[in-house]
C-alpha cells in the first residue's frame, strides 16, 4: 500500500506547517447520548468518574464549544462521515431503524474513503445506523419506512439474512466492519460482519423490559446478548490496533461508534456500582473503560505516539435533573420521565445547559470532544473554538494534504489549526447550524444563538408553542457568553441580530444541496 513520506499543506488561515513524515493512525470513538456533564475531566461535580478520558484530556485537548450538527445519532453520523448535513438528505427529522436503506451514496466522498485513497486501511467497529439495503424473503429490496411513521422499530421477520446487505459501511470505504445496524432497542439482533450477519439471526426475540425501557421484539442471533455488544466492541478494536502494529508502514484508520450508554442500560456485572449515579452512571464508567482498553492497546503496541485518538459524543444527554429557576417558554419547565431519572442521585449530565438529547437548546447538541496527538496537540489543554463533529472530513483532507472536491464537505471546516494551537487571525468555523429531532434549526454565531421556534423541538416539554395563542416572541435568541443555560429570550431585544442570523441560516439552507 502506498506511504506517503512527508506529508505538506498550506492551511486555508494563512500559515503554512508540515508534519513529521508519518502520516497520523487516526481513532474516532464515537458514544451514544453521553452528557458533557457525565465526564469527570468536564464536571468537578459529576457523579460517575471517567479516568480514561480524563486521562485523553491530560494528555491532549478538551473543547467547550462542540457541537454535534443534530440532536440526536443518525443525523449526526451522517454529517460525521460525509461533512454534510443531514437534512439534506431524505431524512428530514427523526433518525432511521435497523432495516432502512443507505443514507450515504456509494458516489460520496466520506472520511474513509478519502483515507483510503491516502494509503490508511480502514475499520468500523460498532453501531451503524446510517442504513443499508436488505433483501426481504420475496428477493425484493426491503423498503425505507416512512418518516412520519408512529409505529415501533420492524422487527425484519420477513428479512432474507442469507443475502449479503449493500451500501453498508464497506460499500463507502471501510475495508472492514463488526458491529450492530442500529441502536440496542432495534432489530436485527446480531453482529454483522463487512456484508452479513455474523451468525445468521434465528431466534425471534420478545418484547423484553429491561431498566429504563422496553426493548422492541424483533430477530436474535444465537450468539448475541445486548450485554455482551460493549465487551465485544472492545476486544474487535483492540484486536485492530494489535493486527495494524504489525504493520507499522500503514497508517490505520479505527471508526468505534458505540451503542452506549444509550438505552437500554446494561451495565455488566463488574460495572455495576461503579459510580454514584445509579445503573446509568455504571453504563457510563463501562463506556470509559472502552476508551482505557483502546489506550492500553496503543501503549502496549508501540503505537501510542503516532495516533491522534478523537472521543466524543452523537449528541447530548438524556439523563439530567437540572431544572432552571427560569424559562422563556414555561413557567413549569419539565423533562420527559426517564429524563429525570437522575434528579435521585443529583447528577447534571448536561450540567448547566438546557434541555436534553434530541433538543435545539444547547444540552441536545453541546457534546465533550477530547484530542490525543502526541508532539503536535498540546497536552493538558482547552480550546474554546466553536467546532462540529461535521468537521473530521475537511479536517483528514488538510492532515493528510489531500484536496477534496469542490462537492465534498460542503457543511465542514478545517479544525487543523485548532487542534494544534495555532491562533489565526479569524476562528476556523464562522457559524454553526444545530438540528433538533423533530426538525427545529438554530444557527449560531459568536455569542448569539437563533432559533426560529418556540419549545424544543424534542423531548424537553414543550416541544412547541404557538406565538398567535400564547402570546410572546415568534422565535428565541440568547447571548450565550451571558447565558449559557438559555434563560432570557432576546428576541423581541435583538431585532437586528434575529434578522441577519434569519438570513444567514437561509442562505446556509439553500446551499451545499
């Protein structure tokens, strides 16, 4: 596989650097629905101890201002991957179940194809849910459900698993791929590996309650066990990093998007009261540990120093008990049930910010995002840089010095210069465009934040209000430097910043399509 020995670019904020003649291995570990407040190296108070990403940010950079560009995963996952907002897609709000067709195009330009092409191998180990093309038992392709269904997850009886699936993770770059198609409370029940299930799923799998939710029926594999997914993910990315220090001339790419600590909760046994913020926490302290078993692969392998390690989250929280003294919305502000399942143990897993997972406010999509890149990001440090996860894409192009077309990351910037400290004259990303689950935009800008909606737009209540029947703004806008928790709407103040941040996320809206 070609190497390339020196790696040069010139970095769009007007400074030039190289690179040592190695190109990086790269590890993204992706969890799901993991507060910013849920880390220890974030929260002097949290109740759940992460010493492995304490760790990650002791030896790196912590950022406070990272955005996932959706509130909830498949959203997220795509813009990950692609640089790309989701909504530009079919998939307007909501995210997909485990038997959906492919969101990305196998004609796209996404981060392991472009590390492909840039001599790396690349491997996805973990939850999918970006969709892939099955084949039900009639030979026919099994069809995308509609978005605005109001029915539970399919459990895919009528799935002809002996058909290898197209358009999944190695028919976008990925040279291999163990994991699962969707979250832990969707079929198929199974491992897959590359194109197919790793032992064909046979077993029809009742609807089964575990803590905090019902997990829908649907097909089982033999060998699976929602308990056994973490430990399983662990050891596959463990064997990666050990097969690829064998072969220390090629750069690896290592893709770890988790299923944790989303729902179901299931710690394992040897998790079980590890934190101070019940099951959950457990869930959470588990997820840390995947990190560790990543960093002792690293150090144990010689490959520590030549890899930069990304953890980071798809979104923000669901488990918060943090309730404003006030709210522009509501006089009596509340979360959904299961959100509040930490008021008992007095954990903030969103901290200060308001709201929850699948939320415009800033506790659905301010997210941790943790750097490891020994000798080129300074240790023990702290970005303030407004960043999105839509990033990695424009950011792989400029590490490896590959010139993306002029189609490719359309929604991503170049976070290089931030990762190695450097301080231009302008931030490297102007804006940023949030989502909510239900399709509730924001768009921020230095300190302001708009929102053309009144709620949520997700879980926390209410998820809207009608201006013409409750009286009040039309929309929100919030200073975040002078408040942070969103609880003092300018709008009606701000007449000028509500119109240019209005124009602005239309122009964004109409472009990159």
């Amino acid at each position: 596989m070609t190497r390339f020995a020196t790696v040069a670019f010139v970095l769009t904020l007007g400074f030039s650097t190289a690179l040592a003649a190695d190109l990086p291995n790269i590890i993204y570990v992706l969890t799901d629905d993991l507060g910013i407040g849920d880390l220890s190296c974030y929260n002097a108070e949290s109740k759940i101890q992460t010493p492995f990403v304490d760790r990650l940010a002791g030896e790196g950079m912590r950022f406070t201002d990272a955005h996932t560009p959706s509130a909830v995963c498949t959203p997220t996952r795509y813009g990950i991957l692609t640089g790309r907002y989701c909504w530009r897609t079919r998939l307007k709000y909501r995210v997909l179940d485990g038997f959906d067709p492919p969101l990305i195009t196998e004609d796209q330009v996404t981060v392991p194809s472009l590390l492909q092409d840039a001599g790396y191998d690349t491997h996805c180990v973990g939850k999918w849910h970006l969709g892939m093309q099955w084949t039900d038992k009639e030979g026919n392709p099994v069809p995308a459900v509609p978005i605005d269904r109001k029915t539970p997850p399919r459990p895919g009886k009528d799935v002809d698993y002996t058909i290898p699936v197209t358009g999944g993770p190695v028919a976008v770059g990925f040279d291999t791929w163990f994991g699962i198609s969707a979250s832990l409370n969707m079929s198929p029940f199974c491992y897959i590996v590359n194109d197919r299930p790793y032992r064909l799923p046979i077993l029809h799998h009742e609807r089964v309650r575990t803590e905090f939710i019902t997990v829908d029926e649907g097909v089982r594999s033999p060998d699976f066990s929602i308990y056994g997914v973490m430990p399983r993910f662990a050891g596959e990315a463990v064997r990666i990093i050990e097969e690829q220090a064998k072969n220390p001339d090629e750069p690896f790419f290592l893709y770890a998007p988790l299923s944790s600590p989303h729902l179901p909760v299931v710690p394992n046994e040897e998790y079980r009261n590890a934190s101070e913020a019940g099951l959950y926490g457990d869930f959470v302290v588990e997820t840390d540990a995947f990190l560790g078993a990543v960093l002792e692969a690293l150090d144990r392998t010689g490959t520590a120093e030549n890899t930069i390690v990304v953890f980071t989250s798809d979104n923000g929280g669901l488990y918060h008990c943090w309730e404003p003294k006030e709210a522009d919305d509501v006089a009596n502000y509340k979360l959904r049930g299961r959100g509040m399942a930490m008021k008992e143990f007095g954990h903030q897993g969103n901290m200060h910010l308001r709201g929850t997972k699948a939320d415009i406010w800033e506790g659905g999509h301010r997210v941790p995002f943790v750097v490891r890149w020994p000798g080129k990001t300074p240790a023990g440090t702290v970005s303030n840089e407004l960043i999105e996860l839509t990033d990695l894409l424009n950011t792989c192009a400029a590490i490896t010095g590959t010139e993306l077309p002029k189609s490719a990351g359309p929604d991503g910037r170049n976070i290089l210069p931030a990762l190695l400290a450097k301080k231009p004259e302008e931030p490297v990303r102007k804006f940023a465009v949030h989502h909510s689950l239900w399709g509730v935009f924001a768009i921020r800008k230095g300190p302001w934040k708009m929102i053309p909606h009144r709620g949520s737009g997700g879980f926390t209540f209410p998820k809207e209000l009608d201006p013409a029947k409750v009286g009040g703004p039309e929309g929100q806008l919030y200073h975040l430097e002078d408040d942070p928790s969103e609880t003092k709407n300018l709008w009606n103040e701000e007449p000028e910043v509500v119109e240019e941040l209005r124009e602005m996320l239309q122009t964004v809206q109409d472009a990159g399509h």
